[in-house]
C-alpha cells in the first residue's frame, strides 16, 4: 500500500496540479489535513460547498435518502427531483428544469436546447451561439469550445463548431458578432474562472434587448454565480434582467454533483428522447438539493452572502490600498471577490497563504479568488484577512504612509 499521494501520482491521471495537501474531514468553514492541522475554507470546494462542510442539514438529509432510495433512472417519478424543480421554478425566471451532474453537462444541455431552437424555431441550418471571450463554460468538448479561453483549447482541436467570442461587457462587439444564424447568447452574469469580472447591469439589458428583437436566445451560466453566491440568489438579479434559459451547478449540491438546465416555459422544447442522463436529478443528489435550497432559506444565506461580501470587498480594498504596489484592484459581488494584482503573482499568494492556514484559489495568473462558504461568519472573514495581509507585508513593502 503506497501513501494517498503515491495512489495518486501512479494511478490517478495527472489532469491537475494538485498543492500537497491531503483532506480527511471537514467542519463549517474548516478543513483538517491528515496531520490533524487546521485550514481556514475560502476555496469551499471552488463555489460549491456553500453550507460549509459536515452541515448537520445536507449530512442527514444524504443520509436519510441514502438509507431510503438513491438511484432509479428516469424512467420513473421520484418525489425528490420534483420537489427540487418546483423550489427552482418558484425561485427564479424558469418554469422547467433538466437535472444532470455538473456545470458542464448543464451548459452542453443548454447548447443543444438552442441548437434545437435555432433549427426548429429560426430555421437556421447550422445555429451559431456568441460567448465571451474569458469565459468559462466546462470541459467537454462542446462546452470547452464554449469558452473563450484559447489555452483550455490547445491539443483538443477540432473543436465542437458553432461558437464565436465577442469582448464582454462590449455591447458594440457583440452586436457586430449577431448574424441571421445566431441562435443564441450565452454568458457568465459575472465571469468567474476568467478573472472575476463582473458583468454591467447596462451591458446586459443591451444585450437583453437585442435578444428580444431577434428572437436570440439569452443563455446564463451561473454555474458559479447561482444559489447565493453573489448576494442574491441568481447573479442576474444584480443586472436588471432575466434570462430565457440559465445553468447552475456547483452549490445546488452542497458539495453532491448535481446540475440543471433552467428554462422558461416557452424555451423547454426538448422532446422525450432528445436528451437524457442516467444520474441526472436521482433522489440522493435532489434530496441533497433541497436540503442546500431549505437551509439557504432557513439560515438566511444569501443575505449573509451580501452582508459578509461587503465586508470581504471593504478589508481587500484595505489592503489593496496598503499594498499598492502588489495589488491593482479589488472587484467581485458578493462572496465571489477576487484581488486584481499587479503581477502575476496570484498562484504565490496562494501558496503563502496555504502555509499560513488559509486556502484561496487563483482565477489566472494574476487574480486571488475568495468563495468561501455562505455560512461564513464576520470573525472568519477576519481571520481570513489577516492571515491575507501578513501575506502580502511578507512578499512586499508597505507602501510607506498609507493606511
Ligand atoms: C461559470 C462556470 N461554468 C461551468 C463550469 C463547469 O462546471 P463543472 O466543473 O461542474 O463541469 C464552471 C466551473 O468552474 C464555471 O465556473
């Protein structure tokens, strides 16, 4: 028997540089390493464990729904996807739901569905869909040429066909990129993985309007920004609009996979037959869903999620003026903040900061992510900035006479 890295480094593949760190268990915003020490969360499973870990709410309701019925097929009715798509619907601009197992089989469902759209409803031959470039939509083929990222692309050409990039929030771009084969528009609310980049609230009722007018398919993907995260349920309540079709994933789980398509009514085209998952929306994953869905509610989270994000972005802003030098700008909504450097130097801040207790994730080379959990009280928060800024007092000097 080998040591749970050499497993790894002999039979799992080397799809990720993993940091060398090994989890056993977990407890609120806290994940304790197989030495017994101690790390403060803010990565929360990337955006998605937003109950924090071990919640006593989602560990007994998988349980409880472990014991009782996991898994039939969706042959069958099962009282838990449709009480987990009724929340959704009753909570958001969509009528119907598709359950899958993650944000990318969520987006390659809403790429088919305006596939299907365009040849059935526009009549386009060949439907084309517009994203931004920066953006993040998944790794499989369809949706990893979704995204507008052409380092996610190398080695994996020919690439799904039908996709153009536009800039983001560059309304003139994008409506220069509209052709009579556009079938649809699919973006971020805020864009996560390519940099934390908040979408404008003007930009998107443009391109709201612009969809209207051409009968186009307005796609969100919030993936990232759903379920809270930003300090309102859904990323486009920040925006002043609502989409015909939005994806979520990552926290509608709590840390389960699960993911869904979220349709208005009079988008939900697909027939029986035309797309499926054998997993999607099984009772142990929508159990799992509405104890995430109840307890966001119970618990007040998505106010919590605004609340503790003022007071994240107002202590990165500190420091952003503390250390000039280092740090370039502070954006994000909610509790999805990221800390704009100068340099790229996001992955060593990472680093230092893992030494220190406190884990964070990089979104590029140049951007520090914090999405800790949405149960994250203001002491956490604290502690999170601190250990941030001995951080930074380390890798630079203060910038003498500020702050
Ligand atoms: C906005 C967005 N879309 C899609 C995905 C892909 O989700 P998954 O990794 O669950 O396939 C991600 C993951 O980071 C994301 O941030």
């Amino acid at each position: 028997m080998g040591t749970v890295q050499e497993d790894f480094d002999q039979h799992v593949m080397h799809t990720y540089g993993r940091f060398a760190l090994v989890f056993v268990s977990g407890e609120g915003c806290y994940l304790q390493d197989e030495q017994g020490r101690r790390y403060l969360d803010f990565v929360a499973g990337i955006a998605t464990c937003a109950l924090g870990h071990a919640h006593p709410v989602l560990s007994a309701a998988i349980a409880e729904q472990a014991r009782t019925l996991m898994h039939v097929s969706n042959l069958y009715y099962t009282p838990q996807q449709g009480a987990l798509a009724r929340w959704l619907a009753e909570h958001s601009a969509a009528d119907q739901v598709f359950f899958c197992n993650s944000g990318a089989e969520a987006n390659e469902a809403a790429i088919k569905l305006a596939r299907k759209y365009g040849r059935t409803v526009l009549g386009i031959a060949e439907p084309q869909i517009i994203t931004a470039q920066r953006s993040f939509h998944g790794r499989t083929l369809a949706t990893v040429s979704a995204t507008g990222q052409p380092k996610y692309h190398k080695h994996f050409y020919p690439l799904v066909q039908g996709f153009s990039y536009v800039p983001y929030n560059d309304f003139a771009a994008l409506q220069a990129a509209v052709s009579d084969t556009t079938a649809a528009i699919l973006l971020e609310p805020m864009q996560g993985e390519g940099g934390v980049m908040p979408g404008e609230a003007e930009y998107f009722q443009q391109v709201r309007t612009l969809c209207d007018e051409n009968n186009i398919l307005m796609i969100l993907d919030e993936v990232q920004t759903g379920m809270g995260r930003t300090g309102k349920l859904w990323g486009y309540e920040h925006l002043g609009i609502e989409p015909d079709l939005f994806t979520i994933a990552k926290a509608l789980g709590g840390g389960m996979p699960i993911g869904a398509l979220c349709a208005r009514e009079k988008f939900s085209i697909f027939e029986p037959g035309e797309h499926a998952s054998t997993f999607g929306g099984n009772p142990l994953a929508c159990a799992a869903g509405l104890a995430v869905c109840h307890t966001l509610e119970q618990e007040h989270l998505v106010a919590n999620a605004e609340v503790r994000g003022v007071q994240l972005a107002a202590g990165l802003e500190r420091l952003a003026h503390r250390f000039g030098n280092l740090v370039q700008q502070v954006r994000g909504r909610g509790l999805m903040q990221g800390l704009v450097c100068n340099e790229p130097i996001a992955g060593e801040i990472v680093k230092q900061a893992i030494a220190k207790g406190l884990l964070l994730v990089t979104a590029g080379p140049d951007v520090v992510r914090f999405v800790p959990p949405l149960i994250v009280t203001s002491f956490e928060i604290d502690e999170a900035l601190a250990i941030l800024e001995a951080v930074l007092a380390e890798m630079a000097v203060p910038v003498l006479g500020l702050r």
